[in-house]
C-alpha cells in the first residue's frame, strides 16, 4: 500500500474528548487517535469507544489510530472497533516479529476495512527484524521508530550515534522495500523549538518525511521544516523544463544555462519534490 503524504501528526489521548476536538482544529495535517501510552488502563474501554464513534463517519482530518501492542491482549479488539469508513491507518507498537503485521492486517481484513497497517518498531531486536518486518504483508504501508522505548532499550541518548543508526536504518529499510518514508518519531522536549528545528532539519537530511507531535506547539516548527520552500520548488520546475526543451542527442546528461551539470537523477528527484509538493498541499487544504 501507498500511504498518504503528511507533514504533521499530533497524537491525542482517544478518552479526552475535548482535547480531541481542539486537535482537529489545530494547524495538524492528520490526527492520531491513541489507545495506547496516553491512556490509563481504567480509560482503555472509553478511548476505544470514542475512536470507534469518531471513525464510524469521515471525521475533518486524516484520522490514524496508535493500538495497543499484540501482547497486551487488546489489540484485536482495538483494530476491530476502529475499523470504520474513516480510519486511514492503525498504527501497531512495539512490532518486532513479522506474524504481528500479519495478524493485524487480517483483523482488518475481517472487519471490511481496506485501512493500512503501520508499525512503530521499539527495541533492538525490532530493530534488527526490520528488513524482514518491512515485507511482512502487503497492507504495510509505512515502518517508524518509537523512540522512547528504542532508548530505553538501547541504553542510550536521544541524539547520538547510536540512535542515528537506528534512524537511518529505518530510511534504509523503508526505501528498499517500497515503502514511503519514514516520519520522524516525537520530539521529547516541548519548550525547545529551537532543539525541535535542529532535529527535524536532521531527519529531513537523513531521508524523512513528516513528523509526530504530542503538543499543537510543536506544529508549526514541523510544518515549516517539511514543507518544500518556494525556492526548491521553483528550482526543480526549472530544471524539468530545461529537460523537456532539450533536443534529444542521444544522451542523458546536460549542462544547463548557468552550467549546472543535470544527469537522470537529479531529474528524478526534481520529480519527487514536486510530487511531494503536490500531495503536501492536498493534505494541508
């Protein structure tokens, strides 16, 4: 599956009906409606209830669902109450064997639901399972990192090398099976725009697209950081329009006016951003 494009995505607890509301009207491309870390266990019952209510119409936003995991028991429960007209995806924690995929998407499929599958991979031995994760079943629409736990599990900080790793195995991983781009995993520290700006400019270098959020004051940070800026979109609609006017002679490679050199893969990835461009603006009107 081919997941839609967004450049923010604010979690909300599924039981807090008023903070619900104020997520759909906040500056978030798409909502996630959680059942897991942000509800307590006494309010797991009433969050599943008011995601179900929520997604049995089409609700203002692009609307995805974070499960609980497999081994807490809830999963199946939670993926079939969600399964309704207005789920884009559920959004399944701490995946580390390929038959947990599986098993959600048939839920799915039982429900009639034709929603995709997203995993948040959050241990080492995730980690290490990704490439065969990434080819478990064919409604995986997108692999990420839950970074809290990674850490925790890792023994180690949230920026370093060792977490890098993890990152760019992700991009890695994500790519070579097809997949769209990872999106960033929440940044932890909500009084920082200034950490929150250098870290999602750091993603977006190592092939990332799009970010979660936990705040709506995180938001427009990541909303600027991953929209392409008037001056890349100008520059890769010029360079396609000095490759269409171009007589063919018999090579693939040219210079440019100004004396840039452009080869087929510049090309391409001038198509991706204008690609990308377009379906930004289609999630954000």
């Amino acid at each position: 599956m081919t997941a839609a494009v967004h450049r923010s995505y604010l979690y909300v607890p599924a039981h807090k009906g008023r903070v619900v509301e104020k997520a759909y009207a906040s500056d978030a491309d798409a909502v996630v409606l959680d059942l897991e870390d942000a509800v307590p266990l006494g309010s797991k019952e009433e969050a599943r209830r008011g995601a179900a209510e929520i997604l049995s119409s089409t609700p203002p936003r692009p609307t995805y669902v974070r499960v609980n995991s497999i081994a807490s028991g809830l999963a199946r429960d939670d993926v079939r109450a969600v399964a309704g007209p207005g789920l884009a995806a559920i959004r399944l924690p701490k995946v580390e064997h390929p038959q947990q995929i599986r098993d959600a998407a048939r839920w799915l499929e039982e429900a009639g639901s034709d929603a995709g599958v997203q995993i948040l991979v959050e241990s080492a031995l995730g980690v290490e399972a990704l490439s065969e994760l990434a080819h478990a079943a064919p409604r995986l629409e997108r692999i990420g990192l839950g970074e809290n736990d990674l850490r925790s599990d890792l023994r180690t900080d949230f920026d370093g090398p060792t977490m890098d790793a993890a990152r760019v195995r992700c991009v890695f991983v994500s790519r070579a099976a097809g997949l769209v781009s990872p999106a960033m995993s929440v940044y932890p520290r909500l009084d920082d725009p200034e950490g929150l700006r250098r870290s999602c400019l750091d993603g977006l270098g190592m092939g990332y697209l799009g970010r979660f959020a936990v705040h709506p004051r995180q938001l427009p940070v990541i909303n600027e950081v991953f929209t392409p800026s008037p001056d890349e979109v100008a520059e890769a609609r010029a360079l396609l329009a000095a490759a269409d006017a171009r007589p063919d002679e018999g090579s693939s490679v040219f210079v440019t006016e100004d004396g840039r050199t452009v080869a087929p893969p510049l090309l391409a990835n001038a198509r991706a951003l204008l690609a990308m461009t377009d379906a930004l603006l289609a999630s954000s009107s």
